[in-house]
C-alpha cells in the first residue's frame, strides 16, 4: 500500500558519505516515499580530526551533502554537527588530555555558530563513547558534555546524543545532566535507543528508536515525542551497516498496510509531531507531495 501523499516520512538520524552511495543512498530513501532526513555529520578524512580547521571542513561537508540532497533529490536534509565524542579518544593519544578537550570544546562552539547561522538545526552527536574508556578520558568526556549541553541551551537547540543504550534510569540521569546545564531535558534526543522505554520513565529525553521491524512494531501507536532512524553509516568498507537508508518509509509502508485506517495517524507522531515538539517547527511538502 502506498504511503498517504500529504505525510512526511522522516529518518531522524543517518549520515551521508562523499566517499560512499552519497546522494544514490538518497534516491533509494525518496524512491521508497521518503521526504526528509536528519543528516548527521562523521569524519570524512579518514583520520580523528586534530585542528579546528578539520572541524570546520567537516561540517562544510555535511552542509554541501545537504543541499546536493535537496537539489538532486528532492529531499530535504537538515544537518547537525557536533564532534564526535569518540574523537577525544584518538585525540587525547595525539594531544594529550587537555589539549583535546580543548580542541573539543571550540569545535562544540563552532557548532553552536553553525545553529545560530541557521546552517544546522541541532548539535550532534555529543555524549560518550559506548564502550571503556582510561580514567583521563573519561574526565574529560564529561567535561565536553557539559559544554555540549551548555552550547545547545545558548543556542536554543537540541541535542543528540551518542551514548551506550540506555536502561529508564539512564534516561533519567540525562534529564538530570540536561537539566544541570540549564537545557530542558525535552530537548535531549537519545539517538539509536534500541528497545523501548516507557514516556514515564524517560525523565522528558526524546528517543529516537533504531528502525528494526520488531521495535517499530513495538513503539507505533505509544505517546510522542519519539523518532525513527536507521544510522545509516554510508561506509563503503561495512556496506549495509547500520540499517539502509530505504528502511524508516519501507516500515511506514508496512504500517499503513497493515491498519489503512488508522496506520498513518500513528506514523504522524514521529515524522510531524515529534519534530515539531522536539525543534519547533514542522517538516512540510508541496501540494505534490515533495519536500520543501
């Protein structure tokens, strides 16, 4: 059954290579009825970045991918860019502790410039790495944290975040850390959460479900504000990795199938709902049903 022509069909959370399918990943998403995606920035040089110039370029990068997306495509990407907190890990070995937490932090600031500009529309993705790290990384991590939460709350935006999967108390202890920092946990979105977590036990964090047909299954038709994403990596050397970027409209799709009366009314919580509650405005399309 076709997605309804007036829904929006958004993946929260995917990343986009000039060294993978790029814009080709794009037209599988758009050919499946897919009309906009939350592009999320990576390292494209294939080594941690060591300078705020890297940094800058980066983003640059992510923000071409996005208009070449719209251009070519049709579909609207809105990026979001942050350091990546694994970063600090390569560059503490490279720099030292300091030195990278201080790199670090002007690539936070510079991202809160790129939200301010209107050139993204969320940072990400900030947190933790998610797995052990030595003792003066992990000092340091939550030090950039903090910053990330401080810049997003002076930026007026979202924050996404990278961490292992959370357990309710670990939403919660991230409603606390947002709340610390002076940012209204709403405005913390958990990205790749992998099982569901009840709206009362979240502490108002936002997830953003990994787009698996049991999970989708599970969490449509439960309160927002919740998203979809497939994290889609772009990786030409792990091909398919994490989910392909056709797979939010294809599981749209299936869930309209499957209930035709009321299938698309529970797919507007994530795709219009939730990204109206979460960033303040709405994905929109054109009276043909094309992103704009």
């Amino acid at each position: 059954m076709p997605l309804p022509r007036g829904l929006p069909v958004v993946d929260h959370h995917c990343h986009l290579s000039p060294h993978g399918d790029g814009v080709r990943a794009v037209e599988r998403f758009r050919a499946a009825g897919g009309t906009h995606i939350f592009l999320a920035t990576q390292n494209y040089e294939g080594t941690v970045p060591l300078s705020i110039d890297a940094y800058a370029r980066q983003f640059e990068t992510t923000g071409r991918l996005a208009e070449r997306v719209f251009s070519e495509v049709g579909v609207r990407a809105y990026p979001v860019v942050a350091p990546y907190p694994i970063d600090m890990v390569g560059a503490s070995a490279r720099l030292g502790p300091s030195a990278a937490l201080e790199l670090h932090r002007a690539a936070l600031d510079l991202a809160g410039r790129w939200v301010r500009e209107k050139k993204a529309v969320a940072l990400g993705e900030v947190g933790r790495p998610h797995f052990e790290v030595p003792p003066d990384v992990a000092a340091i991590v939550e030090q950039a944290f903090r910053h990330a939460l401080e810049v997003a709350r002076d930026a007026d935006c979202p924050v996404v975040v990278h961490s292992a999967d959370l357990s309710p108390a670990g939403f919660v202890e991230l409603a606390d850390r947002a709340r610390e920092a002076g940012l209204r946990s709403e405005r913390v979105v958990k990205h790749y959460a992998r099982s569901r977590v009840a709206e009362s036990s979240r502490g108002a964090v936002v997830p953003s479900y990994l787009a698996r047909r049991e999970l989708v299954r599970e969490v449509v038709g439960t309160p927002g504000p919740w998203f979809l994403e497939t994290d889609f990596l772009d990786d030409p050397k792990r091909p398919g990795v994490v989910l392909d970027l056709a797979t939010v409209p294809r599981r749209a799709a299936a869930v309209v199938a499957q209930d035709p009366s009321s299938g698309a009314e529970r797919l507007y919580v994530p795709f219009v709902e939730s990204v109206e509650r979460v960033y303040g405005w709405r994905p929109e399309l054109n009276s043909e049903g094309t992103a704009v």
